[in-house]
C-alpha cells in the first residue's frame, strides 16, 4: 500500500502537490502550535503572577494595619481613668467594667484582655463574650496571678509593643496554642510607669480577617506568618497541621514567583513578601494550586487543536480543488498571472517543465518574486512612516494646547529634532496652585519620545494624588518609574533632567530637580538667572541624592523663561552655541512684552543664530499679570 503511494506521488503531479501543500501546512501549524504554547504559557504566568504578588500585598497590608489598629485600642486602654483608679485604689471593678464594655466594641478582634501590676500580676482580667453580648465576661479568678511577658519590658520603655506567645501564660486554662500579645504602658499624670494592660489577638480573630480580605475566591490562600514560625494562621477552617507542609518548603526570594511541592500535597505557584519592619515581622505567603493556575491554558491547548484540524482539513480540501487546475500547464501559468493581477504575490507556477514552458515558467517566478519583495519593502516604509506619525501625533496631544493659569500669561512650545522628541513640558493647574515641568531625555528620536511620556505620565500621577506634594516627591516618583521601565525592563541606559516648580502663591515658587538655568526677567536689560541643582532622574532605584527644594520669585509684570538645552546648545556654522548670555542679552529687551511675544522672540533668535538644528528646543514662558487674576 505504502509502496503504491509512494510511486503514485513520484510519477503524479497532481499528488506531489497535495502532499507538499498538507506538509508544509501541518509544519507551519506545527511551529505556530509551539510558538502559541510558549507565549500562552509565558502570558499566563506572568498574570498568575502579577495577581499573586497583589494579592498577597493586599493580605499583608491588611494584618499589618489590623496589627496597628488593635494596638491603637490597649494604647487607648492604658490611658483610660479606669486604669489609674483600679491600680491606685486596688479595686478591679473600674477596670473591669471598662474593659468588658469596650472589648464587646473589637468584635472579638481581642479575645481577652487585663491590666497588670508593675510586677506582672494580674489586677483586674476579661474575654470577650460570645454573640452580640453587651459586656464581656470578668475573670475575677485571675487576679492575683504573676504573669511573665516578654513585652512587659520593652513596653515600660515608651509605646505599645507585640509579641507571639502562648495564651496559656496569659490566661490559665487557655487553649493550648500561640497569641498575639499587644502590651501597653500605663502612666501616672506625673508620666511614672504604674502597670500594663495587655490584649490577645487570637489565631481565630486572624484568621476571620484572612476571611474577609481573601473574600470568595477559595482557590488563592494566604499563609501569613511571624518571623519566627511561632504564629501561623490563614483562612477560617484551615488548621494549622495543613500548613506545615507548605511552609517546610524551600523558601525563595520575596516577590518572585515560586513553585512549591509539598509533602503529601498537590504542587502550588506562590509569591511571598518580605517580612514587615515592626515585630512580630509578619510574613505573607499567597499560594494557588497549579492546575488551576494552568486551568485556562488546558482549555485553550484543546480549542487551539480542534482549531489545527479544522485547518488541515480544510486546506486539504482547498488542495485537492487547487492540484486538478495545475494538470495542464498553461492553465497554471495562467491561473497565477490571474491570481498575481488581483494583488496575491504569493502565487507560484512549479519549475518542472522544459523548453519554453519552463522558461516562461522561470521567468514568471522570478518577476513575481521581485514585485513582491518591492511591495514588502514598500508596505514596510510606509509602516514604520505610519508609526512615526502616530508617536508625533500621540506626543503633541499629552503637552497642554492652551496652557492658562490665573494670574500669569503662559506661551509654550517644543520643536523637536526629530519627527519624535524627547523634551517635555507641562502646566498643571489646580484650585490654590499650579506646576510647572521642564524636563529633557537624553538623545532624542522614538525612544526618548517614550521615556519622556513615562516620565510625564507618573509626574502627572504624583501630583494628581496630592497637588500640595513637595517637588521632591516629584522627582523621586518620577525616578522610580524610569528606573524600573527603562533601565530594568527595558535595559536601556537613557535617563533625563527634569525640574518640577510649583506655584505656591505670590509669585512665589518652590522647586526640585536639575536641568537648565531658570531666567527671571526683572526689568529693562535686568535677567536674573537661577540655578537648577540636582541629580539626573532614573540612574538609581531609590530616591536621587543630593535632590534639594530651592526657590525663586516672579513679581508682577515680570517674565518668567524656562529652556531645554537645544536652546542653549543650538550651534551656529562656526560651532559657537547660543549659550546662556546670548539668552539673557534677548529676554532683557523683552521687559512688558506678554508671553507669546517673549516665546516668539526667543526661538526666532535662536533659529536665525543656529545653522542647524541637532536637538529637541523647548521654551515655557509665564508673564505674571499686575492683578494676578
């Protein structure tokens, strides 16, 4: 059978075309199947991932700031009247009833709570009822008791302090298992240590609240953890023996996604944090079993393969009908010329034919091919053309188009080096204050136009979240977001100059951040001329050094003229720059000029002194009105 087969596909055309076309389909289906896989796979771990290390930030934020809150609750405790009468008088009741009214208020968050002497004996002891009880229940057969704490001495020393210990050495027949232990001075009026009054978290309340963050998405769990193993707990109905297994597993490093087989478990993909920076230093591990992770792509490997076969089929269909028109020769020839007329420059006639047919035959490919390597290139200029243009148009529509503030004319304009540019400018204006930014990325072209909308777009967010934010904190935001995106992700080493001011009133202005002299016309031929100093922004992840506030005045009638460096380097035919006197000579003859006027000067200036133009030019001029309105 094999052997017919064979010998039919050597001795028929029609055949030999069949089986190359099914072949090289099912291999370009093949290396598409993989390609799709390996980016599928990739997509999908990398969302896994991201929502992973979210979730578990969110988990840990909320046990951190639960932590918080309840020692803001034994803090407020200890400074209770009820405290101080109970420790001067001897009598519990005061406490007592204090404690058992408020501890109902925590919703079992604290189990139990009690005030002690200096020397750790109990004076007065509560837990918290069951239900919606209005007071919890005294525990008048603890008091008496000596208790030793580990917090007790950390906590005479200044504030409330936390501690994993057993509740039993708390509270006497407590069940067996460990506690946070919330530990809070209490002072005399004259600030003299007087006694303590501690509060138990149990694992249960921490527990609830893995609960309530976690919500009903039961197949991601977080394990939160101290710092030394003594508490761990997750969501309610979760003991703490299942655990065990997931956290004697090789730990990796906070933030990476991690794989994790436990013993006598199914293999989960884990991120964890970094433990928090006040005792018990609280980790956070949040895990999701594998095949739900990969769940999707099993799915989508099984529709991606119904699909190929569908395919297969089809083209094998298309093929039989395509073999029967290449019987005859000058059919084929024909068929193609038809095929490449309508534009399809992928249609081929097979070279097996001698004499003039196989001449023409040659001869047709080649033109073929030579008219569809002109239009690849054609279609590829005219792309990359299409996509340069849209950067310039996407570039020119984030600056401000009528930039107004109350109280100043505001003139602007970038003229880039290339059809993309890397300076950037914007005027953001708010209810009791506005900002200016003047930055320029290093180089210019596509790739400075990126960084430069990076570094806008987080500028934008740092001081839309808080418009009274320092220009430093400006600085640092936008440092962070460069670094990350372009030295770390992107591994290129571009960074830029950016200066962020903000108008505080009165002409008064605060700023931060190193680029190019500031320019305050004062008068007829008098310019002021402020330096900017400061680190460049995205050479290091953490906040620049050396990035200091300084400040400058504009008066009424006043200009105000912030350059990048194409203005300033902008060489004339003998290689002279402009420089910075050359500016100063022209803002001083443009004292009660307005804004527009004084930018229009300017570039004309520099455009009538410079040969060429080697780099990005921009220029922000403010007018500060005589009414300020």
């Amino acid at each position: 059978m094999f052997a017919f087969v064979a010998q039919r596909t050597r001795t028929s055309l029609r055949l030999r075309l069949l089986v190359a076309t099914v072949a090289l389909l099912a291999l370009a289906l093949a290396a598409a199947a993989a390609a799709f896989e390996r980016v599928a796979r990739s997509v999908v771990v990398d969302a896994v991932h991201s929502h992973l290390a979210a979730r578990a930030k969110e988990v840990h934020e909320a046990v951190v700031r639960f932590q918080g809150e309840r020692a803001l609750t034994v803090r407020n405790w200890a400074e209770a009247e009820a405290m101080q009468m109970s420790l001067d008088s001897g009598d519990p009741k005061f406490a007592e009833d204090y404690l058992r009214r408020t501890i109902q208020d925590q919703g079992g968050a604290i189990g139990a709570a009690a005030l002690l002497a200096p020397d750790g004996e109990i004076r007065a002891a509560v837990r918290a009822a069951p239900g919606a009880a209005p007071r919890g229940i005294a525990l008048g057969e603890m008091r008496g008791i000596v208790v030793d704490l580990p917090g007790l001495a950390r906590a005479g020393q200044g504030d409330a302090v936390a501690d994993v210990v057993p509740l039993a050495r708390l509270l006497r027949g407590a069940p067996e298992g460990n506690a946070l232990v919330l530990t809070a001075p209490v002072k005399d009026f004259a600030g003299d240590l007087c006694g303590y009054v501690v509060g138990a978290v149990t694992r249960d309340a921490l527990a609830r609240l893995l609960g309530e963050v976690s919500g009903r998405d039961g197949d991601y769990r977080p394990v939160v953890a101290d710092a030394a193993g003594a508490l761990t707990f997750s969501t309610p109905g979760i003991d703490a023996a299942a655990l065990a297994p997931v956290l004697a597993a090789p730990a990796g490093a906070p933030g990476t996604l991690e794989r994790l087989e436990p013993a006598g478990g199914e293999p989960a993909l884990a991120v964890r944090t970094l433990a928090a920076a006040a005792a018990p230093r609280w980790a956070t591990l949040m895990l999701v079993p594998e095949r739900v992770a990969y769940g999707k792509l099993t799915w989508l490997r099984v529709v991606l393969g119904l699909l190929y076969a569908g395919v297969l089929l089809a083209a094998a269909g298309a093929g039989v009908a395509a073999v029967r028109q290449a019987s005859r020769p000058l059919v084929d020839v024909s068929a193609s010329m038809a095929r490449v007329s309508r534009g399809d420059l992928t249609a081929r006639v097979h070279a097996e034919y001698r004499d003039e047919l196989g001449d023409l035959v040659r001869s047709f490919n080649v033109m073929v091919e030579e008219v569809a390597r002109s239009r690849d290139e054609l279609q590829r200029t005219e792309a990359l053309r299409r996509e340069v243009q849209i950067a310039h148009q996407i570039q020119t529509a984030i600056l401000p188009v009528s930039p107004a503030v109350p109280g100043y004319e505001v003139a602007a304009r970038m003229k880039p080096a290339d059809d993309v540019g890397g300076d950037l400018y914007d005027i953001l204006a708010f209810e009791d204050g506005f900002w200016v930014l003047v930055g320029d990325v290093s180089g210019h072209g596509i790739n400075s136009g990126l960084v430069m909308m990076m570094a806008q777009a987080a500028a934008y967010g740092a001081i839309a979240e808080d418009p009274r934010c320092s220009p430093r904190h400006v600085i640092a935001a936008v440092n962070r977001v460069v670094h990350e995106n372009v030295r770390r992700r992107m591994g290129r080493d571009d960074y830029l100059t950016l200066m962020a001011a903000r108008h505080v009133g009165d002409g008064r202005f605060v700023a931060a951040g190193a680029h190019q002299p500031i320019f305050v016309v004062r008068g007829p031929g008098a310019v002021e001329v402020v330096d900017s100093p400061g680190p460049w922004v995205g050479l290091t992840a953490g906040v620049p050094p050396g990035v200091t506030e300084y400040e400058f005045q504009v008066g009424p009638g006043e200009l105000l003229c912030l350059v990048t460096d194409g203005m300033l380097e902008a060489p004339a035919a003998g290689g002279e720059l402009f420089g910075e006197d050359r500016l100063a000579q022209v803002l001083g003859d443009l004292h009660g000029a307005s804004a527009p006027q004084a930018l229009g000067t300017v570039f004309s200036a520099v455009e009538a002194f410079a040969a060429s133009q080697e780099d990005d030019m921009t220029t922000v001029v403010l007018r500060r009105k005589n009414d300020d309105r």
